[in-house]
C-alpha cells in the first residue's frame, strides 16, 4: 500500500509539473514581441548622398530580472556599410508625455516637415522634402518614443504606472538605451543622448543611471533645457520663475514691437536685460513686502519699459507675471495671444479679458501638417504596418498620470523639489571626460 501510495505520489508531481511548463510556455506565447519594419532610405547632406538602412518598429523590452515589460517603440537609421565605431545618438522629445517625431521629422531625421515659420501652416496636402540639416552624416540615429507614446505599450505584468513617473521613465529609457545597444552590437560606439524640453530634464538622469551601470557616454546635448521644475511651474512664494522667464518676455515684445525706442540689435538688448535681472529686479523681489511704493512704481516702469506691458499691470500683479499671463496680455489689445512654445507664433485670442491664454499658437500652427506627413511616412515609407496605432502624445490615454518623485541622491529621500540637475551633476563628477551642450 505504502509503495502504491509513493508511485502514485511521483505520477502526480510529474503531471503537475507538466501542467506548470505547459502554462509558462503559453503564458510566453501569448506575451507580444517586437516587430521591426526594415527599408532603404537615403539622405543628401552637403551635396553627398548617404544610404541609410532604417528600422521601425518595436523590440521587446525585458527588465532586470529578463522579464518583458514592453513593446518600445522607436526608428533608428544605420549608415550602410559602416563599422561599429561610428558614433550612435538616442533622441526623444519631452512633455513628459510626448513622442519623438517632432525631433524626427523637424531636426534630427533625413526628412523634414516643410511649415511656415513662424504663420500658420494651410491644411493639406503638405511637403516633406531632404533633410540637409540632419545629423546622419556623422551618427546613427534612434529617435525613442517613451511608452505610452508612439507604438511603445506595456505588456506582461507590467502597466502604464510601471513608466510613468520621473524615476520609472529614467529606468525604462535607461533599460533600452542598455539592450539596443547589446542587440546592435554597438556597446563600443561612441555614444550619445539628444533630449529636448523635459527631454533633457530625462537626460540628466538617464546619463546618471547608465553610467552607474558601466556605460558612459560621450556627450549629451540638451535642447531647450529644464532640470529644476520649479521654474516652469511658478509655485507660490517661489520667485526664481519671474527671475528666469523674464528675459524671454522681454525679446518676446521686442519681437513683436512692443518696445518704446526699440533697440536695432536684439543681443546687446538681451544684455542689458539679463544685467537688469540680476541686479535689480531679482534684488526687488527678494525684498518681498520690504520695498517701498517708490520703489515699487519704479520697478514696474522699468518692467514696462522692458516688456510693453503696461506699467499698472505689473503693479496689480505684484511685480510678478506668470508666462501664461504674459502670453494673454502681450497682445490683449490686438485680440491676440502670443505661442508659449515659439512666442514669435501669435493666434486670436479666445477670451478678450482672459487671464492666461487659452492655447499655444504655435503648436495649433503645425501641428497638423507635422501630424498628417509623419504618419503617412511612417506608414508608407516605413512600412510600419498600418493596424498599428501611432500615440502622438500619452496624454490623450485614459488614466494618464506622471508620478513627479524624484530619488536622485537626495540625503533625505525623495526630493521636495524635482531637479535632475543633481543627477547630471553627479554623473559629471564621475566621468570628466563627459561633454554636455545646452542650447
């Protein structure tokens, strides 16, 4: 009985057994993975015609335990016939929330998305044509769409929560930044990070954490650059925002004319602007309630006098002016709004006695034309294949919700106020052979 009872035992461990492979086998199946479209593409840079393989799609991403979390979305484009040593960029744009075919289609990529610059672009059909500005003569090219964004999506156990969020985006750049470069055999180019707007707050901590990982790269260029986000969010008794936006309100109105006496050179203005800031207006507003009403109504004129917004303006506004708020008031007198994004842009104003400007001008003035030809080249140049859904932004997902802690190597946890500029920091004082350049 004893004997019968242990045979019996070891039938039934081996059946189970079997039944676990058999449901981690179709729990593997059924988990997605990537799918790459491969075509010929070519770019003229300098009169010089260089062919391009390029890779759209998706690759499975797997985290540290080499389980797949992703389907990240991305293009990249290989010089035909050239050697591992040839320097590689990874690019993204920012939001955070947004996909990287604004860089793709406007800066970075072989083709480029013809707009007027700086009126609104008519309605179809648009141009695209050679892209001679494009970095492709001396670097591959990754442009990367974050997940949630592009075609990047969360499979297996993980979810959008698992990406989005300041810690959970660098980790995920960071994973595939890691693994396409083992796929690729590029491990051993020289390499580099491209971000823009939020982008490059991204990049701060992606160059941190892949260094602390043994993979260093060669340089990193920031666009449009923001590491501490409490200048773009002008919290309450915080006056450093007022203090950096303040030259941009002013080229802003020289710009569109708004100045008494308009100086000819708009850099030796922006000098003198930028010494205004440091030495008086800044020194103004840390003086808080301690400034007198002389000179208080002194600081707004020069303020006026800066920016064409009237002097009681900025006195009602206590010496401080949000850039919605300056964007609505710029061009009140018009009906219109100023572009936040590229304030050369203007649009109608919504609202004539609004407060901040309903939307960004300039976006609404390309968006369109960037839109439509992306995907259409994405599709029929790319051959991405068309059942695919393209995600311009992840904003426009049910649920979408950016966790804005930040462990970076905060001595107290996680920090109060979001700046990677610690994390470049850190990264920079480990590897002094690390170039940065902010533009």
């Amino acid at each position: 009985m004893k004997k019968h009872f242990i045979f019996f035992l070891i039938i039934f461990c081996f059946i189970n057994l079997d039944a676990q492979e058999t449901m981690e086998a179709s729990k593997e199946a059924t988990i997605q993975t990537g799918k790459i479209a491969i075509t010929d593409q070519q770019v003229t840079i300098n009169g010089a015609t260089i062919p391009l393989k390029a890779h759209a799609g998706t690759m499975q991403l797997r985290d540290e335990n080499n389980e797949p979390i992703a389907l990240f979305g991305f293009t990249a484009y290989f010089k035909d016939g050239a050697t591992s040593d040839r320097p590689i960029m990874f690019a993204y744009n920012g939001g955070p929330g947004s996909s990287s075919f604004w860089l793709h289609m406007g800066v970075l990529g072989p083709k480029r998305i013809v707009v007027n610059d700086p009126i609104s672009t008519p309605a179809a059909p648009y141009l695209m044509e050679n892209n001679e500005y494009s970095i492709l003569d001396v670097a591959d090219l990754v442009m990367i769409d974050p997940v949630g964004t592009g075609l990047s999506v969360p499979i297996g156990e993980a979810s959008f929560a698992d990406f989005w969020g300041v810690d959970q985006d660098i980790r995920s750049i960071s994973l595939f930044i890691t693994q396409f470069l083992i796929e690729h055999d590029r491990l051993n180019s020289p390499k580099f990070l491209l971000g823009e707007s939020y982008g490059t707050f991204r990049n701060a901590g992606v160059m941190d954490r892949l260094l602390s990982q043994g993979i260093a790269m060669n340089g990193v260029i920031m666009v449009s650059a923001v590491f501490d986000l409490r200048t773009l969010i002008f919290p309450p008794g915080d006056d450093m925002p007022y203090i950096v936006h303040f030259p941009t309100y002013a080229a802003t109105a020289w710009y569109h004319d708004k100045i008494t006496d308009k100086p000819e050179n708009l850099d030796t203005f922006l000098d003198n602007v930028r010494q205004f800031t440091e030495e008086e207006y800044m020194p103004a507003l840390f003086k808080g309630d301690q400034l007198s009403e002389v000179e208080r109504s002194s600081m707004a004129q020069r303020l006026s006098d800066f920016t064409g917004v009237s002097q009681d303006y900025w006195l009602k506004a206590d010496l401080r002016v949000t850039n919605g708020e300056f964007f609505a008031e710029l061009m009140r007198d018009e009906g219109s709004t100023v572009g936040r994004l590229d304030s050369r842009f203007t649009g109608l104003a919504q609202d004539g006695i609004a407060q901040n400007g309903a939307y960004d001008p300039q976006s609404l003035a390309i968006s369109p034309a960037y839109i439509t030809r992306f995907l259409d080249y994405l599709h029929n140049d790319l051959k991405v294949d068309k059942s695919l859904m393209y995600s311009i932004t992840a904003g426009r997902r049910e649920g979408f919700k950016w966790d804005w802690k930040h462990q970076g190597n905060s001595r107290w946890g996680t920090q109060a106020a979001i700046n990677t500029g610690i994390d470049m920091a850190r990264a920079m004082t480990r590897d002094p052979n690390m170039k940065v350049l902010i533009v």
